[in-house]
C-alpha cells in the first residue's frame, strides 16, 4: 500500500518560537490514519521543532553534496540527521531557479542523502512555456532522466516525488485535479519502466502548487496523487489541518 503525505515546505518564512507554537497546535488533532505529515522548515528550527511532535516528521530545505569539508555556510546531511531532520527537499524549483541547481547536481545531492539515511522528497515541473507549446511531459521526464531515474532501485524506494508545475507555485494558480492527475500517472508510468511495476506503485507522488483547504479535497481524490506538497497554506494553521483532514484515512 502506498503512503500518503501531507508535506508543508515553510521556505524561508518563520522563526523557531513560531515553529513549536505552530506544531503544538496541529499536534492536537491527529491526521486521518495511514496519513504522514511533514514540514519543511529553516535549518536552525529543525533540531527545536524535531522534538514537539509525536507525528510530524521534519524535513530539511536543502543539503550540501559533499559529507563535510571547506564549504563556509553551508549545510552537510549528517548535521541535518543528527538536527533530528528525516527527510530533505530536493530539486524545489525555487532552488533552480535562484540558485543554479540542475539535476546531476541534485542527484548528487539526493544520493548522499540516501546514503546518511534520510529521505528525498524530489521535486519536478514545468514552466508556464512548456505546458502551452504541450510540451510539459517530455520537459518533466528529462528532469527525472538526469535525476531519480539513475539511483538503484533501494534508493529509489527511499524517494518521494513531488509534481510542481511551476506556474502553479505561490500563485493562486492549481493544476486542475485532471492535469495533476495525468503527469502523476505519467510519471509512475516512467519509473515502473526503469524499476519494474511494485517499486512504481509503492512511489508516492504529491501535488505541489497552490494546495489550499478548498482544492485538496478534489486533487487527493485522484488515483495518483498521494497527498500534497503545500506552500503558503502550511503556514496558517487552520488550513494546513484543513488540508491533512481533506486526505481521505488509509
Ligand atoms: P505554494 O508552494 O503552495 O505556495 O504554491 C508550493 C511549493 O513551493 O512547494
């Protein structure tokens, strides 16, 4: 049975007093069974925030791609493991855009993740150009070619896709629960081509762009989509338990 997620991506908002405010208040009412909630927060409120929470797991924004080294200011996964993180996003476009990031780099990031034991939410999509020319598959499945699909199946199994068109980001903008659905079919389809029909099924893949209490309902509803990757709506905490209540329980 495939897990479903609810991930919040908090990106570079909120500080640590918000943060454990924030979880001690989801904390109280407990996602719908079979649901995993995690929250993408800043590095310095992952070790705090890894401590509040019985059930949400917390993930890191970002990693470096080498174990340690001389890289004044950045961040290396084993300080994020032992920070309490279980899981880092990878590949957000926001990430690509602002800061160069293509895909061998973030598979060499996603590889040494995997390898420190964390879990990769890998995120993909498309700009606004390539989804009018009708080109929006063959961008997304060039993502994943230089990406996901080149880890071994055992890593490939410790990975979460997350769909994000970007058009769709931070712009009151959704995907219509069709599109959404269609690329997540797409995409299962092309990694049961490279790792075989179980490892395909057992992927989860989230929507991300635009989640909100009043669209989560209809997009989770879909036969691919396994839960959502929600920006802005994660912050306010009446609509991120709204959107974890909208996950029908497993
Ligand atoms: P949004 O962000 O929900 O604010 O559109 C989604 C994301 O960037 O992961």
């Amino acid at each position: 049975m495939r897990k479903k997620i609810i991930a919040g991506n908090w990106k570079m908002n909120s500080d640590i007093d918000f943060g454990v405010d924030f979880l001690q208040k989801i904390t109280q009412i407990q996602p719908p069974s079979g649901v995993e909630v995690i929250l993408g927060v800043p590095f310095i409120s992952i070790y705090e925030l890894s401590k509040v929470s019985d059930f949400v797991s917390i993930a890191a924004q970002n990693c470096h791609q080498k174990e340690s080294g001389a890289f004044t200011g950045e961040i290396s996964v084993n300080m994020l493991k032992s920070a309490g993180a279980s899981h880092v996003i990878l590949g957000h476009s926001e990430r690509r855009q602002y800061f160069n990031e293509f895909d061998e780099l973030i598979l060499e990031k996603m590889s040494i993740a995997l390898k420190a034991g964390l879990k990769v939410i890998y995120c993909c999509g498309e700009p606004l150009d390539q989804r009018e020319a009708e080109t929006h598959e063959a961008f997304v499945k060039s993502q994943l070619s230089d990406s996901i699909l080149k880890l071994s199946e055992d890593q490939m199994k410790q990975v979460v896709i997350a769909y994000e068109p970007i058009w769709a980001i931070g712009t009151g903008k959704t995907a219509s629960s069709s599109q959404a659905q269609d690329m997540h079919a797409f995409i299962r389809h092309l990694v049961k081509e490279e790792f075989g029909q179980s490892v395909g099924e057992e992927l989860t893949i989230l929507y991300g762009g635009s989640v909100k209490p009043a669209n989560s309902e209809e997009l989770f509803a879909q036969p691919d989509v396994d839960g959502g990757l929600v920006g802005g709506a994660s912050l306010k905490t009446e609509s991120f338990q709204q959107i974890i209540q909208s996950m029908k329980p497993v």
